[in-house]
C-alpha cells in the first residue's frame, strides 16, 4: 500500500511549526472566550433591545455579566499559556496565537460591548459610541502590532496591556456614569493601551495577586447577575478599584524612573568628585 505509507510519512514529517503545544491548547481556549463573550453580548443584550423585548432586563443583566465573566476566563487563560511556555515549550506559532486570541478577547469583544452600550443605553449616542469602539479596536491591534516589533524593558510593558486595558474598558461602561464621562473615560484608557506608559509584567507574586482580582471580578459579576442584595454596590466598587488601578500603577512606574534618574545623577556627580 504505497498510498498508506506516504501518509505515514507525512503525519511523521509534519513540521513543528503545526504541532500546537499545551500553551498554544491555552492560548485557544483565550480566543474562545472572546468569541462567546461575542456572542452573549449579541444574543442576550442586543437582539433583545432590538426586537423590543421588555422584560429582558434581567436576561440583559445575565448576559452582561457572563460576556464580562467570559473576558476574565480569557485573561485568564492568557496568563497561563505565558507561564506554561516558559515552564514547558511553546510552538513556533505559539506568539502569532497569542496576539491574534488577544485580538479577539481583548480588542473585538470590548470594543463590540462599548459598541452595543451606545446601541441600548438610555442617555448614550450611538454613532459616537461606535467611534469610541472603533478607537479601541484599534488601540488594541496598534499595542500587539508593537509588542511584536519592540522588546519591551525587562520586567516591563509599555503601554496598558490588553487584557488590563479592555477589563477597564468593561469596567467603565459597567459604571454607568453619564455617557460623555463614559467616552473620555475610555478613550483614555486606549490611549495608555498605546502609550509608552510602563507597567509590569504580571510575574511571581503580581501574577498571583491578578489572578486573585480576576477570580473577586469573577464573583462581584456574579453577585450582580443573581441581583444578590449588594450586588450592584459591590460590583460598581470593583470596576472603580479597576479604574483606579489602571491609573495608579504608571505613577508607580514614573516614581521609580525617577529615583533612578536621581540615583544616576548623584552617582555621576560623586564620580566627578576630586
């Protein structure tokens, strides 16, 4: 059977380039997220808006909070094929993977939730949230087209990383402050999405402390999905903690620039000294 045995050869020969590893299985199941957090947005906030569908509000309420749910799975997701690729192998494919998955998870389905805000809210204006959305597609393909090209400070990311950045932008619209507060709020978190801003790479113990604010995330929605007494307090607190965080942390970054810098110019001036 000549046929059989250049089948054998071939699956035998396939290139590694076309093996996926367990960090590539990670970083799919990233992208999955954001489409289904896609697809509960669609199914469950816009068709029913669209078709009048009054008593959809707590369905609305659900599907909100399981596509914002979704958007977290996928971070996490994402800070696992990291921590996977370098404890085991990652493939050839596994960068290009991971930058089209954040694509998807962090820049489609937070933009098409903003999108789908101006589309449903009461006070919001549709076609100025749609270039809102647009700007933050962009910021995100912008970011991941310059991680691809730049290496990056050790131990830092210029610019808000994706994930951080459309958790914020979630986090804004969830806040349901007046829709002009809402738009600046989130054009400004793409523009630190984009920016030379520094902010640390989630490792060691800021790996575990994203991971635990991204499991609380996970339980505040929930809370305010079941309309739990609290539940709107607690989860409109967490996405300001979330603003707040975003906004903090580059000051953090400034600080420690610097005291370098003063650090570099006491060290030249006593080099100087006779």
């Amino acid at each position: 059977m000549p046929e059989a045995d250049e089948i054998g050869d071939d699956e035998e020969e396939m290139p590694l380039s076309l093996r996926l590893s367990i960090a590539d299985t990670l970083t799919l199941g990233n992208a999955t997220c954001g489409f289904m957090a896609v697809y509960f947005t669609t199914t469950g906030i816009l068709i029913p808006h669209l078709t009048g569908d009054d008593q959809s509000a707590g369905m609305a309420r659900h599907s909100a909070a399981t596509a914002v749910i979704l958007m977290l799975c996928a971070a996490i997701f994402d800070l696992f094929d990291g921590l996977v690729a370098r404890k085991l192998r990652s493939s050839p494919m596994g960068a290009e993977l991971d930058n089209l998955s954040d694509l998807i998870s962090f820049g489609l389905a937070p933009a098409y939730f903003v999108l789908v805000y101006g589309m449903v809210a009461d006070d919001a204006y549709q076609k100025v949230a749609a270039v809102g959305a647009v700007v933050v597609l962009l910021a995100v393909v912008l970011r991941l087209a310059r991680f691809s090209c730049v290496t990056p400070p050790n131990g830092m990311f210029q610019g808000m990383p994706s994930p951080f950045g459309a958790l914020t932008v979630v986090s804004i619209v969830l806040l349901e402050l007046p829709f002009f507060a809402t738009l600046l709020a989130i054009l400004g978190t793409a523009w630190l999405m984009v920016s030379r801003v520094e902010y640390p790479k989630p490792r060691g113990r800021l790996a575990v402390a994203m991971l635990s604010w991204i499991v609380l995330g996970v339980g505040l929605l929930a809370a305010w999905a079941f309309d739990a007494p609290g539940g709107q307090l607690l989860l409109q607190t967490g996405c300001a903690l979330q603003l707040v965080t975003g906004a903090v942390i580059p000051l953090f970054a400034t600080a420690r620039r610097v005291n370098n810098f003063r650090d570099n110019r006491r060290e030249a001036r006593a080099t100087q000294l006779p």
